[in-house]
C-alpha cells in the first residue's frame, strides 16, 4: 500500500526540526596554548561559536606545591618526639561546618602497617580457604594480621585457628565477629583439616579459639577436644592453646576439653567485673569465667595445666576494679595474664573510652608480677592470642640452653618470668 502525502509530511516533519535546531546549535571548543585571555566577552545578544577562547575564572589562589616529606613524617629528620609529647592525644575537627565534631585520632602507638599480601600471607590465607578454616585474626579484625602473617618465613607466621564456624551465637559488644541464633551445622572434616594445616606449617605452638555455640547441647566440647587429639595425634610434641568460651558454665564439658591432651587452657573475662554486663553477652559473667578457670585446675591439678585470661583496658575500668579482677584471678590459681588496648571495631560497637599508654601497660604488667602471676603480656597492641608461643618457647629454649631442661609446666612458667627480667636488664 502507497504511503500518501500526508503520511510523508508527519514522517519528515520530526526530521526536519531536528535537522534546523541542530544546524542552530554552536559548541565550543576547549582553547589552545596560545589562546588569549585578553579576547572580549560576547555580548547578550551573540551567540558563542566554536572558535571562542575565552578561558573559564580559576578560584584556586594558592598555586604553590608542598614537598612530599611535608606528607610524610616518618621521612622528617627532626628528632623523635620525648615520650611526653608522644602520648598526647590529638583531636581533629571532622563533618560540614552545619555539624562539626571532634574525634580523637588514632594515638602513634597503635598504628600498624595494612596487610601488604606477600607470600607468607598468601600461602597461610591460601591454606586456610582450602581447607574451609576460619581465624580469629579475619574475623575480629585483629591489627597484628600483618605481623602474624607475614613473618619471614611460614615456620615463623602465626595465626589462630577458630574453630565450629565463623558465626557466634552470643552477641558481645566489642567483638565483630558475625551473630546468628542457628548458625550452620558443624564440619565433621573440621578436626582433621586443622590438624593437617598445622602440620603443613610446621610451627612449635598453636592457638586454637571458636566461637560461642550455644545453640548445640554440649556447647562444641567434643568437637573442640576431637581437633586437639588429632593435633597432637600428627605432631605429639606441637604446644597446643585452646581459648574457648564458657560452655554456659556446664563444668563437665569443661573438664572433657582440659582432658583432651592440651598444654595451655585460655578463657578470658574480658573486662572487669562492674563492666561485664555492659561489655560481654548477658549470658556470659565474670563470676561464670573465674569458675571455669578454677575448674580447670581442679581436673587437672596446680601443675598439671596452665590457665591463662585475658583484660582488655580502655573501656571505662577503673584502677582498683582492674586491682580487684587481678586478685580474683590469683584465687582462682591464673597463671598467666595478658593485657591489651580496647579498640573499637566499627561503629556499632563499644566507643573507646581511653587511649592507655604505652607507660601505663608497663605499670600493670609490673603489678600484676609483684601479685604472683608467673608470665604477664601487657601491651597496646598484645591479643590474648597475639605471638602466643613466641614469648613462651623462647624462654624455655633458652633456659634449657643453660644446662637445665623444666621439669614440669610450672618449671617453664618460672622460666619465663626469669628470663623475661634478664631480657629487659639486657635491653636496659
């Protein structure tokens, strides 16, 4: 069927006005070098065409450039700072000036370098994603990964092993890892992969951690117990740490994981007593830790085990509720004790309540060994599974370097305490 004229005319007539405005319209073109900034500007009735060279008005007035080592401190050949001045705390006003706000900086001491990915860290993270493992050092966002990792060689990298899952059924509020009433089910392969990736590594002392697995009816004591006899069934002389929680006070499932072949049992109170609730899960208390920590020594004996716990300072504690706890903890027959800097997550989590210096952390570990502790970590950046064995290990090589090998776990406990003096005489 023939179009007529006027089905012509509607089809062109679009065509043609678009064809016209465009013929109307002007661009104009970025100016050269050589353009001049001098030409005058058009007046309200022309129109700008496409050789227009007028340069558009800079509003920066400050064109001069600031040398790179005004941006980089450590490059600065000024002196260091005395210890006076390097424990100030800095603030910086931050947000649009309808809302300003003032924050505290990160303090100097506790700045760490981001994980630069090199090989060890790689292999360890290559690892641990093939055999479907967790660690605390991911999922709490632990600022030593970097150092932990990526030691000089794997032998010498350390990372903590969490096992039962990534998902915590309590919900504590300075920790990030993740929370859910039914998390998934266990991984009955879980025991032996830990163990073989541990073997792969070949290190001298490890750190296993889990989550809080309330929603099972032994809290994850059998699973925990079955990964550390297969440990120790590959490598017998591997020092083995088991940080767990606090089985919901159940003080047999306890006793089957201090039975189960492991050298050091850890489980942390946290923080102080007063605290606890604001600090920890409803379900958890200080007084319910300080009996599983007791309880370990009953099964196991004075000298049959070491117990070990944890404080985390800056969240608002007073002195002598840390004094307290301390004195708690010697009651219940602690024998190691580790001090670390609260630090904040993300922002849905506890505020920061006090930056500690690094002085201060020196003031409690010197308290805490006058008060009978046999081995004390205090530091900014100390974890309670921090360098675990590092410290340990080393304190006993060397002792028995001397002619003498420890008799017992006590014996090595001592043996730690003695050298670490030695240590800070020698670096005095």
């Amino acid at each position: 069927m023939l179009s007529t004229p006027a089905t012509i005319q509607r089809i062109r007539a679009p065509l043609q006005r678009a064809i016209s405005e465009s013929m109307r319209r002007s661009y104009a073109t970025i100016p050269t070098s050589s353009s001049s900034s001098t030409t005058e500007p058009p007046s309200s009735s022309a129109t700008v065409t496409a050789t227009t060279t007028t340069r558009r008005p800079t509003y920066f007035k400050d064109t001069s450039l600031g040398s790179l080592d005004d941006f980089l401190p450590s490059s600065s050949s000024a002196a260091p700072l005395p210890p006076s001045d390097a424990y100030t705390l800095r603030t910086a006003e931050v947000g649009p000036a309808s809302n300003r706000r003032t924050i505290t900086r990160l303090p100097e001491w506790l700045k760490t370098p981001i994980p630069a990915g090199n090989e060890n860290y790689k292999q360890i993270k290559k690892d641990l994603r093939g055999l479907g493992l967790h660690t605390v050092c991911e999922e709490a966002r632990c600022p030593n990964i970097s150092e932990c990792w990526g030691g000089s060689n794997k032998n010498a990298a350390t990372a903590t092993i969490m096992l039962m899952g990534d998902t915590c059924t309590r919900g504590c509020r300075f920790c990030s890892v993740k929370t859910n009433r039914n998390p998934s089910p266990l991984d009955p392969h879980e025991p032996e992969n830990t163990a073989e990736a541990l073997a792969r590594w070949g290190l001298g002392y490890v750190v296993l951690t889990s989550v809080d697995r309330d929603d099972l009816p032994d809290g994850g004591a059998h699973h925990f117990a079955e990964t550390i006899r297969r440990i120790k069934a590959k490598k017998p002389s591997l020092l083995v740490e088991a940080l767990t929680g606090d089985f919901m006070g159940d003080m047999d499932m306890v006793k089957i994981v201090a039975e189960s072949g492991l050298d050091v049992y850890a489980h942390n109170v946290e923080t102080v007593e007063a605290l606890t609730p604001y600090v920890r899960d409803r379900r958890a208390t200080f007084r319910q830790s300080l009996a599983v920590l007791e309880h370990v020594k009953k099964v196991k004996g004075p000298d049959g085990i070491i117990t070990k716990t944890s404080l985390m300072l800056g969240l608002g504690e007073q002195e002598e509720e840390i004094m307290d706890a301390l004195r708690e903890l010697r009651k219940a027959g602690v024998d190691v004790v580790t001090f670390g800097q609260y630090m904040r997550p993300t922002k849905r989590h506890l505020k920061v309540d006090k930056y500690v210096t690094p002085a201060e952390f020196e003031i409690w570990r010197q308290r805490a060994m006058d008060m009978g502790f046999l081995y004390v970590a205090s530091g900014p950046l100390v974890r309670s599974s921090y360098k675990a064995g590092e410290a340990f290990i080393e304190n006993v090589l060397r002792k028995r370097a001397g002619g003498k090998a420890p008799a017992g776990l006590s014996g090595k406990l001592e043996d730690a305490a003695v050298v670490e003096e030695i240590m800070k005489t020698e670096s005095a």
